[in-house]
C-alpha cells in the first residue's frame, strides 16, 4: 500500500509539466553559469577553460541554488499534491482508499522530496558534463558528489516544512503564499539576527561546508545535527498530526 501510494503521488507530480520547465531551466542556468566564468577567464587572463578556472565550478553556486531554487520546487510539489487537492476536492477520494493517512501523508512527502532529489541530481549531472567539455579534468568531482549527498539531509527538512504549511490553509493560493514569506522571514532572521544564526534550519541548507574540510570537534557538529533532525521530526510529525485531522 506505502509502495503504490508513493508510485501514485510520484506519477502526479510527473504529470505537471511546469517541472520539465523548471528542468530545462535549471539546465540552462548552468550552461550559463559554466560559459561566464569561461569568459571570465579568458578575458582575465586567457585561460580558456582551464582547470584551475573549474576547480569549483560544481559547488560555486551550490549555496544559493539549495536556499531559494530547491525550496521553490519543495513548495510547488507541496502545494500541488496537498492544498490544491484540499481545493478541489480530490483528496477526498484518496481518503476513500484503504489506505491509513498516515501512508498518504509519507508517500506525498516522499514523492516531493524524491522531485527535489531528481532536480539536484540533473543538477549535478549538467554540471559534471559541462566541467568535462570545458576543462577535461574530474578535479574536485568527489568533493562535489560528497557536498551534494550531504545537502540532502537540510533539504528533507525544507520539504516538511511545506509539508506542514501546506496543512494549514485549506486555499491553494493562501497555502503558497503563506509558506513563502515565512521561509523567506525564517531565512531573513537566521542571516541576520545573530542570536538565531545557529537555531535556524535554513542555515544548515549548506551543511556539506560543516563536514568537508571542517576543522570543527564533533562535539560542536552535535548540537547542529541536533537542531536540524528535531526540527526535522517535529514538522513531520505537526503535519502528520494535522494531515490525519483533516475532513474533507
């Protein structure tokens, strides 16, 4: 039942073509952002497509792409899959399945964490080929593939939060507008208020610069690994929690 409901939830999202947009966008930025700092070079100093010019070319933009180009498509996935079948009414059939809620409520999550797995792994991938095209040296690959697998963690995080937020306005519109300014006020106040730098999930977003080449103890990464998996447990279960309440 988990498996077919997951299968289901995945196959909605897939269906929306604004995805594959998304996608090619996503594809089209990197393509973009390889051939400015082609350019870049060349004109610095005529090192065209050097290696030392794509040293960190996979993980250059790696920050700002998991703080607001992920959480986009977190929300989106969120909102087509939860609010707008509040809206219209489709939930109610899948309620009528003999499926338990709680299935329903982790099959969804999964199928939006699993669109964002997708879009960071083509993210990757364009990237990886574009670095062997321009510069024909793997230099720094598995430094990226290990800061990519690690910003995996933060980035299930994101999805329950819009998993929870979602559950709280029935309307589509409100629901996604009501997420975005609190994920943007939640990122405003961990970047500059000082005393909730560290308590702050979205500050993690980048949590692969915490664990390679970190000279930090582990005992300064528990209380980290702390904050993110209880807020990670707590908006699952808050929205598990609303999502089993829910009356159609």
């Amino acid at each position: 039942m988990l498996k077919a409901a997951y299968l289901n939830e995945a196959e909605k999202l897939v269906l929306h073509k604004k995805y594959l947009v998304f996608l090619l966008l996503d594809v089209g930025f990197c393509l973009f952002y390889v051939l400015s700092r082609v350019l870049a070079g060349h004109f610095a100093d005529s090192t065209f497509g050097g290696v030392d010019l794509f040293g960190d070319v996979m993980v250059g933009g790696l920050s700002v792409y998991l703080l607001f180009f992920l959480p986009l498509i977190a929300l989106l996935g969120a909102s087509d899959l939860f609010s707008s079948e509040y809206h219209d009414l489709s939930l109610r059939m899948l309620f009528l399945r003999p499926v338990e809620r709680w299935k329903l409520f982790f099959a969804k999550t999964a199928a939006v964490f699993s669109l964002c797995f997708i879009f960071l792994a083509v993210h990757f991938t364009a990237l990886l080929l574009l670095k062997l095209i321009f510069s024909h040296s793997l230099q720094g690959v598995l430094f990226a593939a290990e800061a990519y697998f690690l910003d995996l963690f933060p980035l299930l995080v994101v999805v329950l939060f819009f998993g929870f937020f979602q559950q709280l306005v029935r309307s589509s519109g409100s629901a996604v507008a009501l997420s975005a300014v609190v994920y943007v006020i939640i990122v405003c106040i961990g970047r500059y208020v000082s005393l909730a730098g560290g308590l702050v999930f979205t500050e993690f977003l980048s949590w692969h610069s915490l664990w390679i080449g970190s000279t930090l103890p582990m005992g300064a990464l528990m209380p980290k690994i702390g904050i993110l998996l209880g807020t990670g447990i707590i908006f699952y279960c808050a929205g598990l929690e609303l999502f089993d309440r829910k009356e159609i």
